[in-house]
C-alpha cells in the first residue's frame, strides 16, 4: 500500500509500504525525518 507523510513545512513524503511492515520502518526506510526509531 501507499502511505505519505505530511511534514510540518507542508512537503510530503511517500513510499510503498509492504503488508506487515510498520510505519516506523516503512518511515526510516524512506528517511522521513526527526524518526529515531530508538525504543523507550
């Protein structure tokens, strides 16, 4: 599936996102920024 993230400046970033696949790795993977993926 598609998915776009829309940053605060208003520019957007898409990628294919595979079933199964989270948001957060479909997000590093794509380089959205300010992502970190670190855990808690």
């Amino acid at each position: 599936m598609k998915v776009t993230w829309k940053l605060a400046d208003g520019s957007e970033i898409s990628a294919d996102v595979a079933a199964g696949e989270t948001l957060k790795d479909a997000a590093l993977t794509a380089c959205v920024p300010h992502i970190t993926g670190d855990c808690g």
